[in-house]
C-alpha cells in the first residue's frame, strides 16, 4: 500500500520553527555580512529553501493544500492544482477517482494507494468544495456527519 503525505500548507507548527530559524540565519547574515561567515550563512539559507521547495518531489503521493486551493500528484510526474471553488464534480470508482473543473476532466488513478489516505483525500474536496460527490465503488468513502 502507497501512502499519501499530506502538506498543509497553513499549519504554524510547521512554518513558525522554520520562519524563526530562517530570521535567525537572517539576522546572523546581516550582522556578519562583511567577514568570511557570511559565506557559511548564505550556504545554510540557501540549503534550506530548497529542502522546503522539494518536499513535493520527495513522494511518489504528495496533495498539498491550503484554504483555497489544492494541489495532487499521485503516482505520476504531472501536479494537478485545482482551486476548489472550480471544481464541479467528483466522483470516486474503485481504482480511480475523477475530479471535473469548469471545462476539464482530471482522472487520478489510486491503485495500490491505502484506504484511509483516499477517504481523507476525498473528505478534503468534498468539504472545501460546493461539488457534487457520487461514489460508483460503494465503498461509502465520504459520509456527512
């Protein structure tokens, strides 16, 4: 079974401990600007942006998501970023599940991915979308509370 990471990119515990350790490099940068540690400095800042913007190429399963829209790769090398207000319909089968925008019709094959991974993936557009849900495989992926 695959697994999907999950990034949300609005969780502070998150982005607070980075923001203060990146302000720190900052500060430290600045201040010692003019000797031979601001080299040192620069390296680590530049080290750790782009361990942040390579995170979604580390999995093979990575949806990314904030309050307006989201982003999937699952099993393929192509994102899908959908804002959620243009999505229409959703419709989840056994092995895949089929998100329509406005114009575009975007299948996502989720062979081998875990069960509880697909169910919070679904339950995650369904509620942050006015889409209407259908689940062809009956497997009650999504239910309102």
């Amino acid at each position: 079974m695959k697994d999907i990471h999950f990034g949300n990119l609005y969780a502070r515990r998150y982005f607070m401990p980075v923001l203060l350790g990146l302000t720190i490099f900052l500060i430290l940068y600045l201040i010692f600007e003019d000797t031979g540690h601001a080299k040192f400095f620069n390296l680590i800042l530049n080290f750790v942006a782009l361990i942040l913007l390579s995170r979604m190429f580390w999995y093979k399963a990575h949806v990314q998501y904030n309050t307006s829209r989201i982003s999937i790769k699952i099993i393929s090398r192509s994102h899908i970023n959908i804002k959620y207000d243009d999505i229409t319909h959703i419709d989840y089968a056994e092995t895949k599940l089929i998100i329509k925008e406005n114009t575009k019709t975007h299948t996502i094959n989720l062979e081998g991915v875990n069960p509880k991974d697909i169910q919070r993936l679904v339950s995650l557009m369904v509620e942050r979308s006015d889409a209407f849900y259908t689940d062809s495989s009956k497997l009650n992926c999504y239910e309102k509370n």
